[in-house]
C-alpha cells in the first residue's frame, strides 16, 4: 500500500528521443526508460549531490607554517623581568614579523559522504530534468576521421549545438577524447562517470545510443 502512493507521489513520465545519424538527420526514434528519463526533480537532493562533487574536486593542499614550522630559534631573546620590554619566549612566536601563522590552513581532505542510493537519484532527477528541457541529444555515434578538435567543432556546429555540451559516449574513443580536450565548455565522459555536476554544468547533452544503453542499465532501480 505504501509502494504504491510512493508510486502516484512520483509518478513517472515517458519519453521519446529522435536519433540523430551521421549526416546530422533523423535517422529513427528511441524510448527514452521513464525510470531513469522521467522522474520527478528533487532540488534540494540536486543540491546536495552537486555540493559533493564540487568539494571532491578541491585538492586540499593549502597550508601555512606555525610556530613550530618557520625558521629561527627558540632561545628566549630576553630575561623575563627587568627590562621594560614586553615579555616574549622565541622568535618564531606569531605576534612578531616572520613568526608563526595561528589557526592556519592545513592539508585536508572536502570530500564528502553521500549514501549512493541518493546519489543515483540525484543523477536520475537531473537528467529528467535535461530531457524536459528538449537538452537531450542521441546520436548513433561519434564518428570521427582524426582526433581533431576543428572535425568536431564543425560536428557540433552542424547539430546546432551552443554553449556548454557534454559528450557521452561508451567506451570513450580515443579520438574523441583527444578533440574534445581542447574545446573551451566540451566535457567528454563515459556513462560510468558521470556525476550530476557534468549534468548540470552543461547547456546540453550529447550521448550515443550505446552510452544510452548503458546509462539506463547502470541506472535503472
């Protein structure tokens, strides 16, 4: 009883995909999985997801030296008393030039742990959301002579592809990846890695019918 109202809170929507060829013409039609292209959009699940890939990306190599790390001695410059000076220990103490940073940053790791059940919905609710928008390109491969980024400029120009793109393909050509890597906005990736960040990042979605397949079997609940 309470699968089936979970069912009609969120119910599912299909849809459909034209196939593009070769030549940059429809070459059929492919049914997009409702479960993966047709769930409802949980904002603050997309939030969440995006938060942890973006703090996966930081290196966290950032420091700066305390006290114990900079150089110079640690011999008291002075008596305690009887000098009419402002009692100090070492050099190296933070209140003086050169001294020690207090509270600073240290090497550390941002990433962040996420249950991979949300993860996968989160992916699953912004890609419905990229197919909602008409974002959603498939293709039937992409076929290049030479790994040369000008070729798959014009393929993109051709499709009338603007702005931000992510291409996806399985497995990743070595060709494709070399032509894209220089292309300012194109990120290319493989069904297996793409994070709800790469989904989001981009104006619209370039994917191949084998990629297709496999990003609904990897995401199919």
């Amino acid at each position: 009883m309470e699968s089936s109202r979970r069912r009609e809170k969120n119910p599912t929507v299909s849809r459909n995909a034209v196939v593009i060829g070769p030549e940059i013409e429809p070459v059929g039609e492919v049914t997009l999985s409702p479960e993966v292209f047709g769930v409802g959009v949980n904002a603050h699940l997309l939030y969440e997801a995006v938060k942890q890939d973006r703090s996966g990306m930081r290196r966290g190599t950032h420091m700066t030296k305390n006290r114990a790390l900079v150089s110079g001695s640690g011999r008291k410059p002075w008596r305690q008393k009887g000098t009419g000076r402002a009692r100090v220990g070492e050099s190296r103490n933070p209140l003086w030039r050169h001294g020690g940073t207090v509270f600073g940053p240290t090497p550390r790791d941002y990433g962040l742990s996420m249950p991979r059940s949300a993860r996968l919905a989160a992916l699953r609710a912004a890609l419905s959301q990229k197919a909602s928008e008409g974002a959603l390109k498939v293709v039937q491969g992409f076929r290049l002579q030479a790994p040369k980024t000008r070729e798959l400029r014009s393929l993109l120009a051709r499709m009338g592809i603007n702005g931000k793109a992510l291409l996806v393909d399985a497995p990743v050509a070595e060709a494709l990846a070399l032509a894209g890597r220089n292309l300012a906005g194109v990120h290319v990736v493989d069904p297996y890695h793409m994070t709800v960040y790469d989904v989001l990042n981009c104006r619209t979605i370039v994917i191949s019918q084998e990629a297709l397949r496999s990003l609904e079997e990897r995401l199919t609940p």
